[in-house]
C-alpha cells in the first residue's frame, strides 16, 4: 500500500486583491515542497480572474509517510502562518494515498470507497471521455494546422482526459453516485 504514492489536494480561499502576494508566497514554498523526501510532482490551478478565487495545489509525494512528514514540516507550517492573512479561509487539504484524490468529497471526509468500486467509477468515466475528446480535439488541433502526429496528439487527448476527471467529471460524478460509492 505505502509503494503506491500519496496525494494531497490543497485548497486556498484568496481575497481579493491578494492574488500577487499569493503568486509570490507560491515562488517561495513551492521550491522548498519540491526538495522535500520523496517529492514526485505537483500542478497547480489558479483561479479564473475576476471569477474565482480558489486555488488548488495537488502534490504528489513517493510515500503518505513522506508526504504527511512535508505537510506537517516546521518549514511548511511557517510559510502557512506567513500565508495566512492572505486567506479567506484556512489552509485546507486533504491526503488521499493513490487515486483516492479522484474521490474526494467534502462530506464522505476519510471515507475512501472499495477499490473495486473506485476501478468500476474510473473507467466508466474515463470510456466516454476517451471516445468523444478525440473527436473535438483532433480537428481543432487540425484547425491550428498542428500537423498529425500520434503521440502528440496522444498527449494532448489524455491530458484533455485527466484535466476533465479530476477537475469535472469524478467531483460531479462521485456526488451523483456516493450512495452506493460509499456504501
């Protein structure tokens, strides 16, 4: 279980008017979360300006043990006090080991449902993504004139695929079905 990698899917509330001191704290932790043991990768999702205000920050670490021990690091939980008053709410976040992230409802909290129900979920979302999204990007990307080549059209299909699950699809999805998802 501990070989799989663990998530932590971080949001942050901004005020208004505090999006550059906030893009500025980013510069300063997020070199420091990238030394940290066991460090894979992160993404970050800004928000849309003058719509939204939330940042997402999901970190990927080799271990939930490595992972916890960043999260609860004196270096992170400085740099969140420094952070603070840029926030409308509290540092929030949630570690999830695997792909538990693509479950992760507010309500359901530590409950994390049976792998299989989780395989089941996954690919029934993933199918109908990984048929229609060939079709709407491949002629835009022909209608950029970007030549045909497979792997990058490849790349940007399944980017296209995981951009929508994590942050469309499996949110709305598991809200739909978490009766039996969580039963």
């Amino acid at each position: 279980m501990e070989n799989q990698g663990a998530s932590v899917v971080i949001t942050h509330h901004i005020l208004d008017g505090k999006e550059q001191e906030y893009e500025k704290w980013l510069d300063e932790i997020l070199p420091i979360s990238k030394k940290s043991h066991g460090f894979i990768d992160l993404q970050i999702v800004r928000p849309i300006p003058h719509l939204t205000f939330v940042y997402t920050v999901i970190i990927r670490f080799d271990t939930i043990e490595n992972l916890k021990n960043w999260m609860e690091s004196e270096d992170r939980k400085m740099l969140i006090k420094k952070a603070n008053p840029l926030f409308r709410k509290n540092d929030n976040y949630q570690i999830k080991s695997g792909l538990d992230f693509l479950f992760n409802t507010e309500n359901e909290g530590k409950k994390v449902p049976k792998r299989w129900k989780q395989f089941l979920v996954t690919w029934s979302a993933i199918y109908p993504l990984s048929l229609l999204i060939p079709l709407l990007v491949l002629p835009f990307l022909r209608f950029l004139e970007i030549p045909a080549y497979h792997y990058f059209d490849a790349l940007v299909i399944s980017g296209c695929v995981v951009f929508l699950m994590v942050f469309a699809v499996m949110p709305n999805y598991t809200k739909l079905i978490k009766k039996w998802l969580y039963k």
